[in-house]
C-alpha cells in the first residue's frame, strides 16, 4: 500500500511539474507579445516624429521587459530618439549604456557611430568648447579602428577630418590673437600646436608661418629658418610662403 502511495505521488509530481512548463512557455510567449505591441507603439511614435512619445513608451518596455530582442532594441531606438530631439548629452549616455550592456550586439557599430553624432551635434553650439570635438573624434576614431568596413566608418572619417579641421583653425586663431598682441611664446606655442596635432588641417600652411614670425620676434634663429624650410618644402608655390621672400 505504502508504494502504491509513493507511487502515486511521483506521478502527481511529475504531472504538476510538466503542467508548470507548459505554464511558464506561455507566460514566455505572452511577455514575447505583450513587448512586440509595447515595441510596435513605440516605433510608430518615433516614425511619426513624436520622439518624447517614443522615448517614454520604449523606457516603459524596458522597465516590463528588460530582457531580449525587443528591450536591446529600445535602448538603441532611445538613442536615437534623443539624438533626433536634440538632446545630444541625453544621446550620447543612451549610446554609451547601450555599448556597455551590449558590447558584442551586431549593431554595436551603429551604437559607436551613433555615440559620436551625439558629441558631433554638440559642436553647433553657439559658445565654443573643444571637448565635444575631442570626444566626438575619440568615439568615431574607435569606430573606424574596430570596424573598419562598418556602413558607417566611411561617414564617421569624414567628420574627423572636419574636426580635424575645426581644431586646427580654431588653434590658428588663439595663435594669431596672441600674435597681435606681442605675446609671442604663447603665439609659437599654439601655432606649435596646429602644425604637430593637426597636420591633416588647412590651417596648418598659415601656422607655419606665424609660427616663423613668432621666432623671429623671439631671436630664435635657428627655430625659425628650421619653420621656414619646412613650409617651403610642403608648400613651394603657396600664399606664405611667398611672403618669406
């Protein structure tokens, strides 16, 4: 009687355990669900523009289901959302979260790239502040190096090469601002600057030559035939270097 007993309670357990699978794969397919249509409403919110809508609702899918595909992709879509609002820093941390969970995603590129607008879209700014230019580069020079045949590496060095740009013309100017005004150490150090960490730039050519002055000013010969050798050299037919004489 007593194994009957044993018996039959194995059977009953067993029986519960297999109706408590059945259970959990359709809690399973109905949070599968439940975050497509969360997904959906909020995809449908962004493609409409309304991007304070689609932040929300895909923060709330996170917050209900914070695990699988759906989720991934509302961190994603929340970065852009923000970039596409405006709100860069916002952006920016949404990306930066997303690549820290998620580093070996197959859309992690699009995460870096989409970091680095983020920081771009700084630079419009009316006040000036290099670091959003010094960051913006950091994040797409990451990109290029790691995934160099990403859809998004060929944008990603034509903004480095404007960076590139800005810094250098922007050094150019502090350096001809202190030129003018007979600060020439402070003139050679940032003209210094534009023709070492900013050799890609436009504004290297006119460096070298206010760097010349500079040296001269400074009765650093030697500094300054050294400058002038140089931009004779890279630039033989050009502007200043005709006015070396």
């Amino acid at each position: 009687m007593r194994k009957r007993s044993l018996a039959l309670i194995a059977v009953l357990v067993l029986s519960a355990a297999g109706c408590a699978s059945d259970n959990h794969k359709k809690d399973l397919m109905d949070s599968h669900e439940a975050a497509a249509t969360m997904y959906s409403h909020a995809k449908q919110a962004e493609d409409r523009g309304d991007y304070g809508t689609a932040i929300r609702e895909y923060q709330d899918l996170e917050a209900m289901y914070p695990y699988g595909p759906y989720a991934e992709q509302a961190q994603l879509n929340t970065a852009y959302s923000y970039y596409r609002q405006g709100d860069s820093k916002a952006a920016a941390a949404a990306a930066e979260r997303f690549i820290k969970l998620h580093p070996v995603n197959p859309y992690v590129d699009y995460a870096w790239y989409l970091k680095g607008i983020s920081q771009y879209q700084e630079i419009e700014g009316a006040d000036w502040n290099p670091v959003p230019l010094h960051e913006a580069f950091d994040t797409f020079e990451t990109l290029v190096k790691r995934w160099p045949k990403s859809a998004y590496a060929a944008d990603a060095r034509l903004r480095m090469e404007k960076i590139i740009d800005l810094l250098g013309k922007r050094n150019l100017d502090i350096c001809k601002f202190y030129y003018v005004r007979h600060a020439y150490v402070a003139s050679a150090n940032r003209c210094s600057d534009v023709v070492t960490k900013y050799q890609l730039s436009p504004a290297r050519e006119e460096a070298l030559y206010y760097l010349y002055l500079s040296y001269q000013h400074l009765d650093l010969k030697g500094l300054a035939q050294d400058t002038a050798s140089i931009l004779r050299y890279n630039y033989p037919g050009g502007k200043y270097t005709r006015k070396l004489g």
